[in-house]
C-alpha cells in the first residue's frame, strides 16, 4: 500500500512539473551584439563674431528637396534641362536648382551635378558645351563676350592658417607684404619668430582671381615653388591642416567652400582688419574682401529658352530664396 502511495505522488509531481513548463514560455535568445555606430560629430553654422579668428565650421547639406517653387509658368524635364557648369563653390547650389527644377530627391540632383571649374566653365559656354553657369568671377584672360551676367549671391576671400599659429589678424596690408615676398617671419606680424610658408592657387582659379583683384590689386605675388602653388580647392585647405610645419603655412580660399563644403578642425580663418568672416560681414561689406558669384547665359539665348527662363527665375525673389537656403551670403539690391 505504502508503495502505490508512493507511486502516486510521483506521478502527481511529473504531471505538475509538466504544467508549469507548458504554462512557462520559452526564453529567446539573447540577440548578438551589435556596437552602436558613433554620434556624428556636431557641426555649426557660420562662426559669430567673436574676440578670436573663428575656426572652419560647416553647415550639413540639405538632404530633401527644398521648398522653393519652380517657375510655374514652364515645365523643366530631364529633355529640356540646361546644362549647367560652374565653379567648385557652387556645386550644392545646382545640385539644388536640379532638385527644385525637376522636381527630385536632392541626392539624386547632387549626383546630376558636373563642373569643370571657374574659367573652364566660360570657355565651355562658348564653345556651347554648356548652356547656363552659375560661376565666379573669370580670370581677366578670359573674355566674357556675347554672354548676359546678373550677379545672384556674394562670396569672400579668406585666409586659413592653422590652428595652431597664435596670429588671429592680419590687416590688408600685411597680407599684401606676405604675398609679395616683402614680409617672410611671423614675427614681424605679431607671430612666433618662424619663417612664412605662403600657399598660392593656380592661375586659372576663380579664388586666384580674387587674390589677385581683391588683395593684390597690381602688386606682384612672390614668385615660389611648384609645391606651393595648389591646383585644388580642397588641397589647398589639406595642406594648411597638415604641413609639417603647421605654424609656417597661410593659404587662401573662398568662405563657402571652407566653411559649407569642407571641414577640417586643424585650420581657423584669420580676421581682416579685425573683422571676422562671417555670412553677415560678406553679405554686407564689413568684410573687406568680397566678390559676386553670377548666372551667366550666351546673349543669344531666345526669351522663352529654358536657359533664359532659369537665367531669370534664379534672380527672382523664389531664386535668390533658394540661393540663401544654400547658405550663400546675399547681394544688396
């Protein structure tokens, strides 16, 4: 009797440990691990006007396709769509007149975008293989003959140095000197007493063009080495940020594209005349070395083209919108 008790109980214990395990649900597995990617490094606007020379700063792109109206009285297709040149610097801007225009994700209209660089672009609507610029400035061998040009947004000229040369500063004056051979030592504008490594464009270069009609206004530029003189943009901010002897070099270099287009944390822009370089100061003046950026079309274009009819909208009140929203600085009309 004792054993079929006995029994029994085991039988009832079997049977209510399998209830719970059917009552229990599974535990899953844990999933494997997986590293979360790095936060992206926060990233600014144009500096403020602070006491000291601002360091280069970006704005991210726009990723969408802004709200800025097409012309509604014209239709631009993929058909009809301008062929647009310019300038290095004004990359997001067509990327973005793509966008609005044909009416596509911005980063399908950014990878639309072809340039061939300031003077080439000229030469380019001449010869007609182009068929509307959004461009800087020419060089003056460049002859801009038989085209219309309306000024659409300004830039300015900027001098980077890197971020570790204790000048903030450098008055016209002493930026002429430099560029002219005369002044060769830090130290004689108010700097460390080490040798001036001073960084020129190449020629054919819509920031050389500047230089030489902003800055230099007839003065000669020193005559220097091959490795001093850049041909890029970009290479030109490079080897400010990483020459070997950082406290040696200054270059020169449009704002927008160092401060919109690329961002290194090893340069920082000089003051000019203590006026610090900023969207405001290039837009209103107070910066001393500012130049225009243009829309530029052949004379023959008819009125009702598709390149006139850009050639008009991007001066209209809905153009110059986009062009602010690119974070251009604006003309005073």
């Amino acid at each position: 009797m004792k054993k079929i008790i006995a029994i029994i109980i085991v039988l009832l214990a079997i049977a209510s440990l399998c209830a719970c395990n059917e009552a229990t649900p599974p535990v899953p597995e844990s999933p494997p691990f997986i590293p979360e990617s790095p936060p992206s490094l926060p990233v600014s606007g144009s500096p403020e006007v602070t006491d000291t020379a601002p360091a280069a700063t970006t704005d991210p792109p726009a990723s969408g396709t802004p709200a800025t109206p097409a012309p509604a009285e014209f239709r631009f297709t993929m058909d009809n769509m301008p062929r647009i040149d310019g300038s290095t610097a004004n990359i997001p801007l067509i990327g973005s007149v793509y966008s609005v225009l044909l009416g596509v994700p911005r980063a399908e209209a950014d990878a639309m975008v072809s340039i061939s660089g300031t003077d080439n672009a000229y030469n380019r609507l001449s010869n007609g293989d182009a068929d509307l610029l959004l461009v800087y400035g020419p060089s003056p061998d460049t002859s801009t003959a038989g085209f219309d040009m309306a000024p659409i947004g300004r830039d300015g000229l900027v001098f980077l140095v890197n971020k570790l040369n204790p000048v903030d500063s450098l008055t016209p004056d002493q930026i002429v000197r430099i560029y002219s051979g005369e002044v060769t030592n830090w130290r004689a504008v108010g700097g460390e007493n080490i040798a001036i490594r001073a960084f020129q464009r190449q020629y054919l270069s819509g920031s050389q063009t500047m230089m030489d009609a902003l800055v230099m206004k007839g003065t000669p530029m020193a005559d220097t080495e091959k490795e001093f003189v850049i041909a890029e943009m970009e290479g030109l901010v490079s080897v400010i940020a990483s020459y070997n002897n950082a406290k040696s070099a200054i270059g020169y270099n449009v704002y927008y594209f160092v401060t919109r287009m690329v961002l290194d944390p090893n340069i920082k822009l000089l003051k000019v005349d203590g006026v610090t370089p900023t969207t405001e100061s290039i837009s209103d003046g107070t910066y001393p070395f500012v130049a225009d950026f243009y829309v530029v079309i052949r004379t023959k274009e008819p009125a009702k083209s598709p390149a006139r009819i850009l050639f008009d909208w991007i001066q209209s009140a809905d153009g110059q919108s986009l062009v602010a929203s690119e974070g251009y600085s604006s003309i005073m009309r």
